[in-house]
C-alpha cells in the first residue's frame, strides 16, 4: 500500500538534483533516499571496512534504494531540464527588449551565470524564482502522477 506523498518533499529533492547524486523515493513510506555517486560505488563495494560509521549506517537503506524494486528514482537534472525552463520564462516576458535580452543571455557558454545576471539587473529574481518554482511543481506532479501515486 502507497502512502500519501508530500509533493513538497519531491519538489525540494528536485531543487536539490546536482550531478553526482541520485534521488530515489520509497512509495511505501514516503522517504527520499539521496544516493551519491561516492556511495553508490560504496554499497557496491560488498568489504565495506573502510566505510566511516556514519556512511556504514546509511548503507542499508542506500543498497535497498539501489536494488530493490520498491524504489522509484526521481526526475534528475537533465529530466529537469533548468535551461528549457530560463528559456519559456525568457519568451513569456511581455516587454519585447527584456524578453530578448534574456534569451540572448542563455545563449552560449555561461548562459545560467548570464541569465541569472540579467535578472538581477532586470529586477526579475522573484518572478523567476516563482516560474522556476511552478515548473518544478508541475514536473513533480507529472511524475507522481505517471507512477500513480497520492499526493498532497
């Protein structure tokens, strides 16, 4: 049996997605298993003695994230997809010289270091922040929803 899913839960391991970590969620209890690559080679690692003890803790519940079935992984971040979204933001700005502005920010190399600089300078953090935040709420939903699961 599924238990109730804290969307909030998800969409805060889907901000947290970096390169080196996978998410997974286990659906019977609601718990969100972050798995680093370092760790992951660990629990495949069958010794385990040199593993610290607060690692050596963890390893249970990382090898069940790993191999057992129960255990959905969760959108990572080229699921996510963050430039996509810099780009719908861009192109949904109603003035035309902010919006082509932004997308000429996210052109080329250090397009996130540009795009962040133009909307300081624009005075659009908080409105992107909220876009970025709907759009990550809309992929969690998404994804909850394709695995049939509750929400709330």
């Amino acid at each position: 049996m599924s238990k109730v899913i804290s969307l909030s839960e998800i969409i805060a391991a889907l901000e947290a997605a970096v390169d080196d970590c996978a998410s997974y969620l286990d659906p019977e209890t609601g718990e969100i298993v972050v798995v680093t690559e370092e760790e992951r080679a660990l629990a495949e690692d069958t010794r385990g003695e040199e593993v610290p003890a607060w690692q050596r803790e963890m390893m249970p519940k990382i090898r069940a994230a790993l191999e057992s079935d129960r255990f959905l992984e969760l959108p990572d971040r080229f699921d996510i997809h963050e430039w996509s979204i810099m780009e719908r933001f861009s192109r949904a700005q109603n003035i035309e010289q902010i919006r082509g502005e932004l997308l000429n920010a996210i052109r080329g190399a250090g397009a996130f270091r540009a795009f962040r600089s133009a909307i300081r300078r624009l005075g659009l953090e908080q409105s992107w922040y909220q876009f970025r935040d709907e759009a990550l709420a809309e992929i969690a939903r998404s994804w909850l929803e394709e695995h049939k699961l509750q929400y709330r």
